[in-house]
C-alpha cells in the first residue's frame, strides 16, 4: 500500500516555504497550489499581450499630440502678421494638432530672435523661428554678433516672394533717386539693424547715392513712427507689407510718402512709378563686380517671410512642419484672410529656400570682399 505521508514544499512568500507532512491532505494542498499558480499564469499571459498593445499604440501616437509648438519671430510687421495667421491655422494639417504660441523676440534686425532659435531652443520640432529676410547679410560679412550659420537651419517655408521698396517723406527735397544722387545732403533713413538697412547702404557703390543711416529702433514700426516725427524721412522695407498694412495705407491716402526704387527684377503694378534698382543700374552703368554684389544685397527677398527649424531638428518633424506648411497656404479661410488684408500668396517651398541659402553664401571672394566693402565691414 501505498505511503501518503510524503514530504511537499509549497512556496509561502519569495523569502520562506513551509514543510507539510500532511498524508492526502499534502496531496490535495499540492494541487490546490499548482492549480492557482497555472491560472495566474495564464491570466499574466493574458494581461501582458494586452499591455504591449497600449504600450506600443502609446508609443507610435502623433508625436505633436498634447504638444505645443512656438514661433519665435524677430522683426514685426509682415513677419509678424504671418507668423500669427500661420499659428492659428497650421495646428489642423498637423497630426495631434498641437497648441501654436508667438513670441516676438525683437531686436538687432532679428539677430538676437535668430541666434535663440540656433543655439537655445531644442531641435525637437516643437520651436521654429521667423528672422527678417536679410538675415543672411550678418553671417555673410563675419558680424559677432551672429551666432548661427544659415545653411544649418532646416527652412519650413514661405508665404510670398517679398521685394523690398525705399519711401521717404513726400515733402522732403527728393523726388527720384537722381535728386539723391545729386544732393549735398544726404536724407536721414531709418532701420533696426546693419542687416535690414543693407540695400539703402549699397546704392551709394551701386548708383552713387548717399543716405544717412540711424540704427537701433528695436522694432520696425518704430523706425515708421520715426518718419512721422521727422526724426528721420525714409526706410525700406516689404512691398507687400509696405502695400497691405497701417499706416501706409492712410500716408498713401494723404499723399504722405513716394517711392524711390523697388528691388524686383520687374517692376510690382502696386509701385509701377518705382523703377527696380536693375533699371537703375543699367542707367548709372554699374561695374560688374558692384552689380554682383547688389544681387547678393537684394537676394533677401527670394526668402520672403520665411520659416526655419533649429539645426538638428529630427528628419521626419521636418517633413511634418513642411507639408503642414504648404497645405496651410491653401487653406480656404486663411487665404480669405490674407486676401482681405491685401497679402499676396505666393508659396516659397522649404526645400528652395533650404537651395536659396546654399546659393547666397556661396560666394566668390571678390563678391564676399565688395559686399565687405559696401557695408563698410573690416
């Protein structure tokens, strides 16, 4: 006969076990033990497909899901118009439709705004920048203060192509740039920035005309209040903007300002009595070498009211920020909108102005060195 009195050892906790000399009882405690340690296990088996489910489902989610993405934007006026338009509408062509934020970061023709989104914020697709379109010029000529090389940025885009116009006071001597030209005087013109003044210091090496410069207005409507005030009597800036926005409209009403030149190949039907500074170099028969170095001067107005990402900034959130970009532009509300405020829309992609930036600080040194020589930089 069989002896029931055998010895088993359950497991009681991770630290202790119990001995049990129990005869049939051991038996049926045994199995009552194994049977609920099977149906744990079964249940794990279970419960852990059921985990990794939502654990991958969590993990393959729209990144910018419960995100906030900020627009850092350096000048004001068109770039900050379109900078807000953009971040009220590109939260929707963007997979978990992330919050937008602005902060306007003003200052040194937008150096600083731009040095911030090169250096300090994090290439992680959650922070882009909007830097004037001559932002190129401070790297180009070696100035300190730049802290960031063009190249490097990640371009999102473009609303328009913005050529640049200079106005000045209509009661002022100078009714054409041959009154300039010719004046003993030299008008006063107002900037933020070496950066966004660059076109009115190369007309004197282009045409021969001489301005005056004051900089230093931290923001461009500043420079126009200015002008108001007689402080100074001419700028240049935006076409579009110059065309679409207060307080040119009530000047243009008033007969407040005219306009000198425009830096378009051809000339824009909104300033058809500005001739282009091409026309204007063909007339003062401008060197080679000086035309070269205007077109590098004006080529600022192929980046428009540009986008960029931090270097750096993963391929795949890069791709993201464009695409959403583009179809923002053909939003039918946002086009309403800027149509309403008289911007013309004109897409620029990321990857031309990603070919812009490359082409712009390719330069031949003869050119690098008159552009030098131009903005008076050692």
């Amino acid at each position: 006969m069989m002896d029931l009195k055998a010895k088993v050892v359950i497991p009681v906790s991770k630290a202790k076990t119990k001995l049990i000399t129990e005869g049939a009882t051991a038996t049926t405690r045994k199995i009552g033990v194994t049977a609920s340690w099977l149906l744990m296990v079964s249940i794990a088996g279970l419960v852990n497909p059921i985990r990794s489910f939502y654990t991958a489902h969590a993990q393959t989610g729209p990144f910018y899901e419960g995100k906030t993405v900020r627009v850092i934007i350096g000048p004001g006026g068109g770039y900050d118009y379109w900078g807000r338009l953009l971040a009220r509408y590109m939260p929707k062509y963007i997979p978990g439709n992330p919050t937008f934020i602005v902060q306007n970061m003003p200052g040194a023709g937008s150096v600083i705004a731009t040095n911030y989104v090169y250096n300090v914020a994090k290439p992680d697709g959650l922070t882009v920048g909007m830097p004037t379109q001559q932002i190129y010029m401070g790297e180009f000529v070696g100035n300190d203060e730049v802290k960031f090389q063009m190249r490097k940025f990640l371009w999102i885009g473009s609303p328009d192509r913005n050529p640049a116009i200079l106005y000045i006071r209509a009661d002022t001597p100078y009714k054409t740039i041959d009154d300039v030209i010719k004046s003993k005087v030299p008008p006063k013109c107002g900037g933020t920035g070496w950066e966004s003044s660059s076109l009115i210091v190369a007309l004197e090496d282009a045409l021969g005309a001489k301005f005056e410069l004051v900089l230093g207005y931290q923001e461009a409507s500043q420079v126009d209040l200015a002008v108001v005030r007689g402080e100074v009597v001419c700028r240049d800036l935006g076409l579009t903007a110059h065309f679409s926005r207060e307080p040119f409209l009530s000047w243009h009403a008033k007969g407040f300002d005219r306009h000198l030149l425009q830096t378009g190949r051809k000339r824009d039907p909104r300033a058809s009595d500005a001739p282009t500074i091409f026309e204007l170099m063909d007339q003062h028969k401008t060197t080679e070498i000086s035309r070269r170095a205007v077109e590098v001067l004006t080529a600022g107005e192929g980046f428009g009211h540009p986008m960029m990402a931090p270097p750096g900034t993963p391929p795949d959130r890069v791709k993201i920020l464009r695409e959403a970009y583009a179809k923002t532009l053909k939003d039918p509300e946002l086009v309403a909108e800027a149509q309403k405020g008289q911007w013309v829309i004109e897409p620029v992609p990321g990857e031309e102005l990603q070919s812009l930036a490359d082409q712009i600080m390719v330069q031949p040194p003869q050119v690098v060195n008159q552009v030098k020589k131009i903005l008076r930089v050692k």
